[in-house]
C-alpha cells in the first residue's frame, strides 16, 4: 500500500512540474520575444560589416516585420473584440429572456383579469359564459355538453340548420344526367359557358380541368389577373348546378381555424364557416361541388390549409377526417361524430393563385398534391349554340374516371419514355419523379384522352406542370445548356411536333434565366 502512494505521489509531483515548466516557458518565449536590449547587441555584432547594401536590406526587413507586428496586433484586437462582444449579447439575452418571462406572466394576468371582467358582461345580458372564468370548480370545459349555449340551443347553429333542411324532407335530389361522356362533358361545358354566361375558353384547358379531376382532388388555377380563373370556377358550379362555393382567403389567415372555425367560450357557440357548412352539407348529397379558395397565396397555404392537404392524401374515404372540436356532444349535428367530421369524396378544392409581390410563393408540397393550370391568355370568342347545364353525382363522375383510366392505360413504349425521361431529368436537373407524381400522371393522361385527347398532348401537359415547373427553383443562369439539351432530348423521344408545352415552358424559363 505505502509503494502504492509513494508512486502516486511521485507521478502526480512529475505531471506538476511538467506543467509548470511547460507555463513558465511559455512566459519565458513570450517575454523573449519583446527582448529588444537582446535584439539590439546582435545588430551591433554585425553592423560594422553591412555595407550600402547590408544596411537598405535591414531597412527593408525592419520596416516588414512592423508591419506584421502591427497586423498581428491589430487581428489580435478584433479578435478580443469579437469574443467580448460576443459575451455581452449572451448575458443580455438572458436578462432579455428572464424579462420575457415576466412580461408573459403579467399579461396572462392581465388577460385572466380581462376575461374575468368580459365574462360577467355577457352574463349581464342574458348569456352564459364560460363558468370557469367566474367559479373554480372546473366546470364549463368545453368538451362537456354543459346545455350552456345559448336558448338551450346546440352550439352548431347553421350546421344544425342543414340538418333541419335535409331532415324535413323539402330536399328533393334531381334527375342526373347519368349518360353522358367525359368528352361530351368538355364539349358542353364550353359551349354552355359561352352561350349562357358569355365566358370564353379554349377546348384544351376544359379538358385539362376536367380530366385533372379526375386525378386529384385539388386544381391550383394561376396565371395573370383578368385571365377567367375565378370565373372558371363559377362557371363549372353553373354548369352542374351546384353553386361553387367562394371563400376569399385573407392575408391574416394562420391556420385552420380560418377554415373550419372555432369554439367560443363566452358563448358556447362555434363560430362556423361557410367552409365547414358546405363541407358538411356535401354529405347529405350526391352532387359534385368545388370550394374555391379565391387568392390562395395571398396568405401561406401551407399554413392554413395543411390538415386537409394531409387529409385529402388518405386513400380510403372514411379514413378523411377533420376533428372539428375535441368532444363530441349530444346536441352536435348528426354527421359529426364525436367531434370528428369526414370530408365528403364529392368535393372537389379549387385553389386561384397570383404570382406577384402581394402573394406568397406556393411551397412545393401543395404543387405536389395540386395539379396546376397556367390562364395566361383570354380565349377567342366562338359561336356556340344555346347549351342546357347538367347534373352530376359523384358517383357516376368517379365510375367514368375509373373506367377511364382502365380504358385508356398509357401504353408501354409511353411508360418507357416516361422512364427515360424521369432519368434524363435526374442526370441533367437532380429532379425526380415522386410517387404521387407517377400515380397522377398514370390517372391524368387516361382521363384526358377520354376527354378527347391524345395521349402524347396528356403526357406533354402533366409533365410540364408537374416536372417542368420545379425547374424555376433552379439556377436558370446556369442551366441554359441543359435547356437547350433537354429540348434536343424532346424532340428526339416525342417527336418534334409533339411536346409543345414542355418545350414553351422551358424556353420561358431559359429567358428568365
């Protein structure tokens, strides 16, 4: 035990003193280094034999070495500079953090106190506000159906009046045009938009709208304004005599409370949405309907429209659900279960976008989900004969689609130039095509021949919307070539008269570049 210490004791007294004399070298050479008496009696020991020459080169070395001495100094002082600067914000964010904390916790109570003074009000003229603000018993949570709404009343109002509506038998459902085609469809919807509403548009972009229908549930309309996107719109909701249902989307629209609504805790009400009513009308009826959000970008889409770009992307119907409330009660209206709505499969979202500097960029995941419809141009106007509007369920729409699609299959050699395009793009741009892009492609182009289409003019739209147009978040300075290449590459796999989309999108990108 005693060699033991005795070895530890010389082993740390070794470590000790090797340290030491590491530190007090480091003075010593750091002391050594501004020994100018030491430097001044080399320079002495030699000076006699310089000559004109020894001496301008001494000069010249002199002055060199001040000036990196003063470099040194100066590089040294910024950095010391740095690290207390970089100190002082450390210390005043905390206090800054530390008086966050407190001004939080005054205005809780300030707003506690606020709410207090508010719920007595409204109790003063006749309603019954949220008990906990006056009592401390817990009561009045608002997943507890405490029969506090208004009248006795449940909290849905005009929910509640659709289900009186649809209840009381004065719904009667209309004879569907349940023989019609995809291409006759096209066909009268223009001529009915002409004749009836004075609204002109090219048979082409009727057949990208309705055959993208028929591969998601959400069309993005963009393009310059005054173009028809929003009249498009209208004009489908006449055409199948379903009114479209307009929200106009604000700039102060953060999330999904600006669609669905919210519950009031003063009034036991929700606050409802002409969004959620038609959402929830929709399941007492077989019709198509679009909800169009009118400038969607002009707050972030992303934000409050992402639960239902998630939800819309559930592949079973029943499983496309929105919890509206976190509890259901006994008064809530009959297709809301347990708080819980599901988004009827006949409705279709129809989003108009803006590009300029009073919108938001459209982030990619809705494009993804979307398939976007460029209006840049105002269609010729064209005699059209007096055409009679339709009624469509969904149904029948969803069986055309379907067979459609089992119809009109893309062929193989279209698949394998598909394949080889999908390579080319991932060589050339480092983009791919993502499953859900495959699946719409494989969905749309079957539609769009049905519609009246071909199958390579199918190919060209999809893939200019839905590929191409991820090429503008690319340096386009640097990809002029490729462009060139990619449309070389074009012509030499569709054609040279075929691709014309593609090949105008692209061209429009290189001049951006």
């Amino acid at each position: 035990m005693t060699a033991f210490f005795n070895y530890f004791y010389d082993f740390m007294s070794s470590i000790g003193m090797n340290l030491w004399t590491m530190l007090t070298s480091i003075g010593k050479a750091f002391v050594s280094i501004f020994n100018f008496g030491y430097y001044g009696k080399i320079l002495n020991s030699y000076r006699k034999d310089f000559g004109a020459v020894g001496w301008i080169l001494f000069g010249v070395t002199a002055i060199v070495l001040i000036v990196l001495l003063v470099v040194l100094v100066y590089f040294l002082g910024k950095l010391i500079k740095k690290i207390v600067a970089f100190k002082q914000p450390v210390l005043e964010n905390e206090k800054l953090k530390d008086e966050v904390a407190k001004l939080k916790h005054e205005m809780y109570k300030v707003s506690y106190e606020k709410d207090k003074l508010l719920a007595m009000h409204v109790s003063k003229l006749g309603y019954k506000p949220n008990e906990d603000l006056l009592n401390t018993d817990g009561s009045g949570l608002e997943g507890e159906d405490d029969g506090s709404a208004q009248g006795g009343e449940g909290r849905f109002t005009k929910l509640a009046q659709v289900d009186e509506y649809y209840e009381s038998g004065e719904y009667v459902a209309p004879e569907y045009d349940d023989d019609i085609t995809l291409e006759e469809i096209c066909k009268r919807f223009r001529n009915f938009s002409a004749s009836r509403l004075g609204l002109y548009y090219d048979l082409n972009l009727i057949k990208n709208f309705i055959a993208s229908l028929g591969a998601t549930k959400m069309i993005v309309l963009q393009g310059i304004s005054g173009t028809g996107k929003t009249s498009l719109s209208y004009a489908f909701g006449q055409f199948i005599q379903n009114p479209t249902v307009m929200c106009a989307v604000q700039p102060a629209w953060r999330d999904r409370t600006e669609l669905f609504g919210y519950f009031n805790e003063f009034t036991k009400k929700f606050n409802e949405t002409e969004f959620l009513k038609s959402v929830y009308e929709a399941s007492y009826y077989e019709d198509m309907r679009a909800i169009v959000l009118d400038e969607m970008n002009i707050a972030r889409v992303e934000y409050y429209f992402a639960e239902m770009l998630s939800v819309l992307e559930m592949p079973r119907p029943e499983e496309r659900n929105i919890a509206i409330v976190p509890a259901g009660w006994k008064s809530d209206p009959k297709h809301l279960k347990d708080g819980i709505l599901n988004i009827a499969p006949n409705l279709w979202y129809i989003g108009t976008i803006n590009n300029d500097d009073s919108t938001f960029a459209v982030a990619d995941k809705v494009y993804d989900r979307a398939i976007p419809i460029d209006l840049d141009s105002k269609a010729e106007r064209f005699d059209a004969p007096d055409t009679e509007p339709v009624h469509l369920r969904y149904s029948y729409m969803d069986k055309l689609f379907k067979e459609a699609i089992e119809k009109y299959q893309m062929s193989q050699e279209s698949k394998a130039k598909l394949e080889d395009v999908d390579n080319y793009v991932i060589e050339h741009f480092r983009i791919t095509f993502g499953n859900r892009i495959l699946k719409q492609i494989y969905a749309f182009v079957p539609c769009y021949v049905a519609c009246g289409g071909t199958e390579v003019d199918g190919i060209d739209f999809i893939l200019a919307k839905k590929i191409i147009r991820k090429f503008s978040s690319l340096n386009l300075g640097y990809l002029k070539d490729e462009i060139d290449g990619f449309i070389l590459y074009l012509n030499e796999v569709f054609g040279e008269e075929n691709m014309n989309v593609c090949k105008f999108d692209l061209l429009q990108l290189k001049k951006m570049g």
